[in-house]
C-alpha cells in the first residue's frame, strides 16, 4: 500500500483501479446520457409508407393545368377513403398516406376553384411534396453506433423504432456507509456530544448530482460488526463510499475493516488540503473509497477522485479547468497542494472567482456557496485580486 | 394575437409572459440545484460543544512539562467517563465532546511516556486543539440567504441543521399532450398508416434533462372531445405542451381548442426553420406550446424557448453560446432564420462544428448525434471549413 501520495499519484492510481462497466438493458426512458454499446439500426422503413408532406390534393401527374373532381379523403392514422385516378383527387392531409395512385402532391394554397372542381397548376412534378417510404431511413439502417450518447433526439429515434430497452454502459451504482457513533441519522433526536448526519447526506445529493445511482445509505457508528455487516457479500454497487474512521485513532477502525473484507488497500493517505486521509482500495473490480469525517474532506475527496471514477465507469468526459479572475487577495502557505473551494460568478465573459478560507476542513458553514475549487501546488502562495486562477467545478458549472 | 414574429421577439413575447414561480417548501432531498427562497439561520451552535479537534490528552493548561495519570476517556458520540484535574488527564478522540475540565487538548504524538504517566510538552496553549462551541457558527447565524442555490455542501449544511424541508423555487412542471390520430403510444402495436410516437418521449426526456417534473403525458389523438378533457380543470402544471395540430389544416384542432379553453394566444408562428407554426399563449399563469408535430420541430421549439421559459420561471440561468470551428461547408439559404443542428466534438481547446443539413425538418435520423444548433439569419450562407461559429448547446454541453 502507498503511503501518502501527492494528489496526482492518487489520481493516477483511481483510474488505474478503474474499468469502465459493461453494457446492460436499460430501459428507453432510463438511458439518456447514457452512451450506447450496440448499434441502433431501423426497425422498418422511414417514413414506412408514402407520406404527404402537405395538406392538399393526392393527384396524377397528367391533370397538371386541368380540373379535378375530390373523392374521398386521406388523414393522418387512417386509411384513405378513396384512390386517385385520372381526373380525380384525393383529399391529403399532412402525415396522412398517400391514397393508392398518387403520383404528387398539390398543397392547397397552390389550387384554384371553378365550377368543375379544383384546377391544378399547370406543372405538376412526379412525387412533389410526397415523403417516399424509406426516404428518411432505410430499414436496417444503423442509425447510431456503439459509443454514440444517447440525446433526445436519440430518445426520439428509438421510440420510433419501437425500441423499449437499449444496451449502454449503465449508470455507476454506488453505497453509502458513515461511521461514527457521533453522527444521528436526518428524523432521530441528537443527543449531548452528538451531531446530526451531514455526510450521508451530501454525499446521497452528489451522487444524483453525477447522474449515478444510490443504492444504500447506511449508518455503521463505530461497530466493528456493523462495519463487518456492511462490508459483507456479494457487492450490490461498483462504488463503495465510507465517511470517518480512516484516521490513525482508537476507533478508526476502517482501513482494518477494509483489510478483513478482503479489500486490496492501494494507498492511504494523500499530501493534501483538505482530506489527507483518504484511503483507496478495491476488491473484485468494486472500488472503495474511505473518506474523512469531515464534510469538507468528503467533498474534496468526492468531487476529486470518486467523481473521476464515475465517469471513467461509465465513459463520460467532466468538463476541465476554466479561466477565472480572482476577486480577493488569496494566501496560502503549506506543505501539502491547497484545494481552495471559490464562490464563482460570471460578469459577461469573465468568470469572477473568489476563495473562501474557511477556519479550517471542518468549516463547512463558511463554504455553502461554494462552486468550485482552486488548487495550489506545495509552497507559499500570495496571489493578488486579478490574478489569473484556473478553477475546477464543484459540481453543477456556473452559467 | 401576433402572426408570424421573428425568433427574437417570439423568444421575448414567452419571457414577458413568463414569471418566476412562488417558493414552495420542498424536502432537502430535493433541492439540490435550486434557489433557495428564505434564509437558512443555524438552528444551536456548532460545534454544540467544545469539540476535541485531535486524538490526545484533555489536559488542565499548568500541567504543562509534568507527568499526568490518565483517567478515563471522550470518544465521539460518548459523554466522556471522567472529568480533568490538576494532575489527571482525560483521553479524547477526535470529534469528542470535551470533558468537563478541559483546558486544552494536547495530540498523541505530543506526549511522553514515563512511569508516572504519560509527560505534556513545557508548552500547551489555553484552549489549543479544541474547536470551541459556536466557533464554527453561532446559533441565529444566517449561513445562506434567498438567492442563493442549493449546493452539496448546502445540503450538508441543512442536514446539520436538522432541515427536513426547504423554501424553494420549485421546479417546474410540465404537462405533455401529444395530438394526432397517427400516433401510436410505447408498446402498442402499430396499424398501417400510424406511426409510434416519438415527440412524447423526447419531451419527457427533455424535461427530465431540464430537471423539471413531468406530471402527465397523454395521447389526445386528433379527438376534440379528448383535447378539451386535457385543457380541462386545475392546471397541474405551470408549462403545457402541445405536440402537432398547429398548422392551417382540417383536423388542426390546437388553436382553436386553447381560445376555447380560454388562453390568450400571444403569438402563431415564427419565421423560424425548423419548427415555423409554432403557437404560445397562457392562462392564468399557466404557459402553452403549441409545438408542430415533427420531431425536429418540437426539439428545436423546446430547447429555444420552452427551456428559456423554464429557466425564467425557476430563476436559473442557461450556458451561453460557445465559440468553435466549423468542420464542413455549411450552404444555406432561406426566408426564415435557420436553426441547423451541428455534431460537436473537442479537441484541445477546440470545438469542432460538424452540421448535420438533414433533408427536412422530419429528418430526425440524421441527428441523432445531435448536441448543438448554429444559428444564421434569413439570406444566403455559404461558409468555409474553419470557419469561426457560435452554437447554442441542444441539451447536455459536450466537455
């Protein structure tokens, strides 16, 4: 196992963990932003029938410039009432198939009355404003490849393809367990020397923010057993998240409890600020992450490494550094790399970035606005107000 | 009634129309991402007691440079079991509340051991290591006020709090009703003539990318009677959706049924391509689409406007237009301003702009691959691969 590692090493060593998940069924309505892992190839021909493509008369070419008496009509879901033939017309509605016989289509605003009818324009071209079946696509088309995300517009294409279940790397599951016997679950009394769960819930709201999927929150205090319990069988989520219990105390009893349950540690440890503690491991391709107890480790932790493996799991890029403007003087001395959450605002092209130096990792009050983060290699740091920064989103981007 | 505006002033007529919706409570689970609409004020003080900041001794300050005999112990969660004295020491665990007595926590690697017990440092700062009671945040405190959006670290600090609900701008909700007696809803079987839907899948995939509430999706055929039962009552949701029926034809039922049911139509199409016969109105507050029946048209009527309104409506803004480079020839011509949906694709610090110049606005397969619209004014368009472009994301940014 490494020993305190610099963020990058860290880094390195989550994504070297990290394998992306295989396809799984998926429901339609599920899938979106999910990326494909099989073609997607027409079920039939698009349209599937000669389609008008306005409202207007079903006709033959050869009436062009003459009258043409209307019988029967053709609306969109129904079969037409009648079938076209020399000298006589159909009425068409957009959508609507064509009626047997027809050659074009002459949209309404193109028609004139007299007394033997509707008198077609003198130039009728063969097909005009038809949507010939197979036109849009071909059936056995592939229409999307493996590696292809799902849009809406995708959503749209295979619900016309009548496709109900897609094959796409799925969404990462992940669970959930805080240590400590402190903590007190959301709904339950606090007693004296105890303190409400903050954790479990952030991390449940970070979770849905990357799109992936909560399986458990559980709360284990500091039981030995209650750990053991959680740690226990076959694996319900490729994510395993614990919050406390990582440090060197009496009653950190998780990298022990990792160890037992037959995860590999990988490292332990890394040379940062905040969230020093945090250990990695992995055991059958399921990835843990023991994080610190306090809320701001777990964010940094989460936003810097879990949310990496996230997207490797499941193929999806994370949107990289931006440019900002630092809005306040910002000093920093340390001997481990500095993440500085930042509250951000646009102000036309530029993003105005200013840090929030809390009191310290446990500060997590001074910190709800916080939008990004700010990272400062080892060293002293005296940056002054315009100073050009590159920050990192701390979840949902600032528009 | 405006008839055929251009797109800016369409845009403008549904923003005026449109205010921001009254805070609701809404449970912490889910808030994320919303604006808050009263301030969070710190229910007691945190810590709520002298917390233990390091694993150590509770010490008395003139202990200091002597041997102390350890009696008892504070873990986290645990009224501790003996209390500090001159000459007695109390053991602590980080996150413990501190035992009575306490003057100073003193960290286990501070400490010598000798026969009589375990040697303090000749220096040890009143109150050193000890996260005083209220230093973090004082009860009454206000930690975020009206405006601001709910963060993970937001809702860590509501979870603190013991906030079970929220006041919010609550997400929009949005009714869907898609017309036509083509359309043949998921799993039913499709007869000759019909089509499966594909509009109401993809709006129901855009509200839920919009992280709005979808509360129905209904199927009213080209059925007067079953229009009028959807435009009925209550409304259930602040934004209608209307897909199809909107052009000039005979079973176009839509704007007719919405003055009936007692909207005010604002505006009738839009020189605008894909998507011209769209239609907007309202009714108490209560916004209407009249999005025409092909995919491409409903898909660029929601992302122009109906994604602005709700935006507006949930206080929230949308990315800007992105600069990038355009990777094909793009020759357009026409009356109306053209919205042509483009592939995006980065690289380094480009985007590249691929248009995808499909055959028609039912060209839906074609852009599948879909992520942005580039947008040109009426006239004649011929540009050059490199060319420099502005998109307008269609859904989820590409990073």
């Amino acid at each position: 196992m490494h020993k305190l590692v610099d963020p990058d090493l860290a880094l390195r060593l989550v994504l070297d963990a990290t394998s992306e998940l295989a396809p799984r069924p998926t429901a339609l309505a599920r899938a979106l932003g999910l990326v494909l892992a099989a073609p997607v190839r027409a079920d039939r021909d698009y349209p599937p029938f000669d389609r008008a493509a306005m409202d207007g008369l079903a006709v033959k070419v050869d009436d062009a410039g003459k009258a043409v008496r209307v019988r029967g009509e053709a609306a969109a879901g129904h079969e037409a009432t009648g079938s076209v033939e020399p000298g006589l017309a159909v009425e068409v509605m957009t959508g609507a198939p064509c009626p047997p016989g027809t050659e074009a289509v002459v949209p309404r605003e193109d028609l004139t009355a007299n007394i033997q009818g509707f008198v077609l324009p003198s130039h009728v071209k063969p097909y005009q404003h038809i949507a010939g079946r197979g036109s849009e696509c071909a059936a056995g088309a592939a229409v999307l490849a493996p590696g292809d995300v799902v849009t809406t517009i995708g959503v749209a294409v295979l619900a016309s393809f009548g496709v109900a279940e897609v094959s796409v790397i799925p969404r990462p599951r992940v669970a959930v367990v805080v240590t400590g016997d402190e903590i007190v679950p959301a709904g339950k009394p606090v007693g004296p020397g105890q303190i409400r769960d903050s954790n479990g819930a952030m991390l449940s709201a970070m979770v849905a923010e990357a799109d992936a999927e909560l399986t458990s929150l559980r709360f284990a205090g500091d039981s030995p057993g209650a750990l053991r319990e959680a740690l226990r069988g076959p694996p319900e989520a490729e994510v395993l998240l614990l919050t406390g219990g990582v440090s060197a105390g009496k009653y950190d009893l998780v990298p022990a409890a990792l160890a037992e349950a037959g995860f590999e540690l990988v490292f332990h440890k890394v040379q940062q600020k905040p969230g020093k503690p945090l250990l990695f491991g992995h055991r059958a391709g399921q990835l843990v992450f023991g994080l610190p107890g306090n809320p701001l480790s777990v964010h940094l932790g989460f936003t810097r490494y879990v949310l990496e493996a996230l997207a490797k799991l499941r193929r999806r890029a994370l949107p990289g550094p931006q440019r900002g403007e630092l809005m306040a003087p910002l000093t920093v001395r340390g001997e481990r790399t500095s993440f500085v959450l930042t509250q951000v605002r646009r102000n036309g092209s530029t993003l105005e970035v200013t840090p929030l130096v809390g009191r310290g990792s446990a500060d997590v009050f001074a910190s709800a606005r916080a939008r990004a983060y700010l990272r400062l290699e080892p060293g002293a740091h005296a940056l002054p107000v315009g100073a050009p920064v590159e920050v990192t989103w701390a979840g949902a981007p600032v528009y």
